[in-house]
C-alpha cells in the first residue's frame, strides 16, 4: 500500500486530492493545524475513526511554520508522496497578511523539502505552484513552463520563491520534486471568500429572496477556470512520473469575472446587472488582468486534460449553492418558493 502524505488537506484541493488517493488504494496522512474548533467539513465524508483497523486516513497536527513538526510527522508516516498543499491562498488577503503569507507559503515549502530531504530524500514531493506567478506577463498569450514571471501579489511573490527553491532541491540533491503550476480552479467545496464562489453563492441566496445585492471589484480580470477534482488528477500523475518535472495546468480558455457573473445569474434566470455593485475595497493595489493556460506539455508527457470546462463548472456550483440556499430557508422556517 502506498502512503501519500497531504498538507492543506482540509481545503479544496486536498479534500479532493484525498478522496482519489483512497479509491486508488494509499493510505492517506494529512497534516491539520490546531485549533479549538474544527475545520475539517471537506474530508468528514472520508473520516474513520483511527482506531478503526480499516482506516486509511490519518490526521496529524503540525504547521508548515514549524519544521520540527514537519520531521516528526514524515519519521512517523514514513510516506512515498508528499503533496504540499497548504498556504495562505487568498490573493487579496496576502496584501493584508504579507509577512504571514510568505511564512507559510514561500519559507513552508522550504522547510517541508529540508524535513524530506533529511529523513528520507526518495519521498517525490508535490509542489502548488500558482498562475499567479506570471502576474501580467501574458500581454494577451497562452502561458506555458518557459513564459517568465511576474509576481503582482506578495501570495505571488511566495509561489515564486517555493518554485524557485522545488527546483533547487531537484537539482542539487536529486529529489523527485516537481512543480504544478495550476491557473484557477473551482468547485463547490471552494471557500466563500473567492470569487467564483462568492458569485455563485450571492446568486442563489438572491434568487432564494435571502439577500439583495452582491459587491465585486474588478468585472474585468480574466482567469483560465478549471474544476479542481480535475486538477488534482494532474497532481496525482506528476508523481507518477518518471522523471520530475514542472507542469502548467489549465484548460486552455479565458473568461471574464462579469461572463462568471452572467452565467451565473442567467443559469436562474436573473440578469446580473440588477444585483452586481462594485466596491473599490475589492479592487487589488496590484491587479492581474489576464490569465489563461498553455497546458499542452501535460497533455502531451502526462495524457492529461480537462473533463469540466466552464460553463459546466458554473452550472455544477450554481446547483450546488442552490441546495444550500434551500436548506437555510428551511432552517429559518421559510417557505421555499417555487423555482428555486
């Protein structure tokens, strides 16, 4: 039995990178911070009790601002895989929370290849690059591995450093260490602060009567938009390798945070230009315009490409978020209208 090792499981990608792993057979090992309260609602679906013989998901308190908490949990688990899924993921958020961000997010990376590196250099570790590590150097064109780097964010500026030192350790110490160098992708596990969730969200509590209007900022950013149960497939096949190697993962189309909020609302057949305002606290000090993947060379050495492409996704997060909207009006004891 293989043994994969997660941080930032209890997020998106890592729920879902979870989930595949344990249909492929691993034992699953995730890294969770301590807290007096739980977060860990994404892999609760996945979660036997340990002392249950058959579990195959094992949960491990640590940080990856702690690298004395990195070792003991790699000597413990002893693992084949190291997916490296956790940092401080908001783009907006880093301006407020720089120093934090780049603690987790850039020295973190750092600090797990060290750990690995010491107890057992044969582990193929996983790196989460970002898209946003190209900032606005597309200038209109599809992004690949050779295009250079632009970091317009200090959560961009960490994402650069982590893929900088991945490639280090490849090089100067032979480690099976790779990078995937995801652009944007969503689901209905994504967190209600980013965007394409926040749109979907607001759209069907509007609809539902339980809200009036929804603030963005910038209508016009364009993203490269994939489902994130894909994208962790491609995470998966990285490490399946047989040499490391650093990969772009998209889908190979763009689309505008407005088209997000047209598909959205017109999906329950409202016009967003009655509910979407614009908040210039939303607004980045440093925006990235344009972004959209070349992710040819993936398809090409790893036979990977996306099943869910955008509109579909939307629909996927608009159903879902719909389901949820049901439930808080039969929470508050309302009624649930018709069409809804």
């Amino acid at each position: 039995m293989r043994i994969a090792l997660i941080t930032g499981i209890t997020g998106q990608d890592g729920s879902y990178l979870a989930e595949q792993l344990l249909e492929l057979g691993y034992e699953v090992h995730g890294v969770i911070r301590r807290s007096s309260s739980f977060n860990t609602g994404r892999i609760d679906h996945l979660y036997q009790d340990a002392h249950t013989p058959t579990a195959r998901l094992k949960l491990h308190h640590g940080d990856l601002s702690d690298g004395a908490s990195l070792r003991h949990i790699l000597n413990k688990v002893q693992p084949n895989e190291v997916y490296n899924l956790g940092a401080q993921s908001h783009v907006r958020v880093s301006f407020d929370q720089p120093e934090f961000t780049a603690d987790v997010g850039g020295l973190g990376t750092l600090r797990l290849l060290e750990a690995i590196r010491d107890v057992n250099p044969k582990i193929r570790f996983y790196q989460a690059s970002s898209s946003e590590m190209f900032g606005n150097s597309a200038a209109g064109r599809p992004l690949n591995e050779e295009s250079p780097f632009d970091p317009r964010s200090p959560y961009a500026a960490a994402k650069v450093f982590s893929y900088w030192v991945t490639r280090n350790y490849r090089e100067a110490y032979g480690m099976f260490a790779t990078n995937g160098i995801l652009f944007n992708h969503e689901s209905p596990r994504r967190g209600e602060t980013f965007v394409t969730r926040k749109v979907t969200r607001a759209a069907t509590r509007i609809k539902a009567g339980l809200q009036k209007e929804l603030y963005l900022g910038n209508l016009e950013a364009k993203r490269d938009w994939g489902f994130a149960g894909d994208y962790t497939r491609a995470m998966h096949a990285m490490l399946q390798a047989t040499e490391p190697d650093d990969f772009v993962i998209g889908t190979g189309e763009t689309h505008s945070v407005r088209e997000l909020c047209e598909v959205s609302f017109s999906a329950l057949k409202l016009d967003y230009r009655d509910f979407v305002k614009i908040d210039p606290r939303y607004f980045r000090p440093t925006e990235v315009d344009f972004l959209l993947a070349d992710p040819a060379k993936a398809r090409m050495k790893l036979g990977w490409k996306p099943k869910v492409l955008f509109r579909d996704l939307v629909h996927m997060m608009v159903e879902s978020d719909m389901e949820i909207a049901r439930r808080e009006l039969r929470a508050e004891g309302l009624a649930v209208p018709a069409g809804v």
